[in-house]
C-alpha cells in the first residue's frame, strides 16, 4: 500500500504540503519518527527557514542515516524549497554549514540590489512571489509542467548546482540565474513551493505521488 511520509523536523508548513499531496492522489503521513521511512514508498523533505538549524535539527532528531539510505536506495524522494538545499554541499547562510553533500554545488545568498540601481534593476530580497521555469532537458519535471510555466517562490538563498546533468529547471531572478529543480533517478527537488504554485505543482505533485506507486 502507497504511504508517503512527510518528514516533521521543526521546519515548515507541513500541512499544507500534505494536503496538497493528499489532493495529487497520494496517502500522506505527517510523522516526526525517523523510522517512519524505512517502509515508505516515498519520502518528502520539506522545509522553510535557516539551513544551518535544519540540519542541526535533522542531526538532532535521528533523520540523517535513514534519509542517505532512502536516497541510496534510490527510493522516490521530493524536497522541497530547504528540502531542495539541504541536498548539496554547504551553504553561507549565518556562515559555513555543510549539508548532506549528495549533489555538488554551493547554496549562496542572493546579493541584495544597489541604492544606485533603477528601479527596473533591482531584484527584491527576498525572492518572493511568481516567477518562470526554463526546462533544460527531459525529465519528469519537465513532463509533468512542461517549459516556460510558472512557480512560486520564497527564498533567500539559491542552489548553485556544479552537476550540470542533474538540472531540471532555472529560473532568474535579477542578475542570477539558479537551478529551480533537479532530479536524479527517482530524486527530485524544486526551490520552488508546489503546494502554492496552484494547477502546476499539483500536476508536479501528481507526478511524484505516481512514482510512488
């Protein structure tokens, strides 16, 4: 029987990650249990808020060893928005933080505009509100929004992504232009939230809960 397990650290809107997994057609468990995903045909790892706490909090709560071996196993995994960041190498939110280091690349922060710059230069920090995804190959991503649709953002920091071959998507954002997903295998992980980017992410959602079948 299908069971995907929503991770609860301490960090996110979980619920409403839930329920919009539980609209895409999944059965969905909330669960602050580390060994709730030993049995899950699927496992969500969302998150909002500083990426050093969320691995101290992963740390802390038992999660690292079975998440590496969920992902080793090549399982169906989501992350999503610090779900997505915590994947790579380190980050300089409030200084040098390594992360699982399961994907190569960096998580930097966006620089924040100039004074001087005009008014259509400038690029808000945070990243926040509708912006577009550009497909850079086929992918299950790509197959369940196609090129060009648009997402929901909320982000300080972006995923600067040294594995060309594991990008899904970008977007830009002022002068940066970031990796806005990734997949691998059965991996994927967007920056993107979504449970709040309407008719696209339910059909991204939609997507991963078939591949947890």
């Amino acid at each position: 029987m299908q069971r995907i397990v929503v991770v609860d650290y301490g960090s996110g809107n979980l619920r409403s990650v839930a329920k919009a997994l539980e609209r895409a057609g999944g059965t969905v468990e909330v669960s602050s249990a580390p060994g709730a995903i030993e049995a899950a045909s699927g496992v969500v790892l969302p998150g909002v808020g500083a990426f050093r706490a969320a691995m101290e909090n992963l740390s802390a709560g038992g999660w690292t060893a079975g998440l590496r071996a969920h992902l080793a196993a090549d399982r169906p995994f989501l992350g999503i928005c610090l779900g997505l960041q915590l994947l790579f190498d380190d980050s300089e939110e409030f200084g040098f933080t390594q992360g699982f280091g399961l994907v190569r690349g960096h998580v930097r922060a966006f620089p924040h505009p100039s004074s001087a710059a005009t008014d259509t230069e400038r690029a808000k920090v945070p990243h926040m509100g509708w912006n577009q995804l550009t497909a850079t190959r086929r992918s299950m991503v790509s197959e369940a929004i196609g090129d060009g649709a648009w997402a929901y953002f909320v982000h300080s920091f972006y995923v600067d992504c040294l594995e060309p071959d594991v990008i899904a998507t970008t977007t830009r954002h002022g002068d940066v232009s970031f990796t806005s997903s990734i997949e691998r295998g059965r991996l994927i992980a967007c920056q993107f939230h979504p449970e709040k980017s309407q008719s696209v992410g339910l059909d991204l959602l939609a997507k991963f809960v078939e591949s947890c079948q």
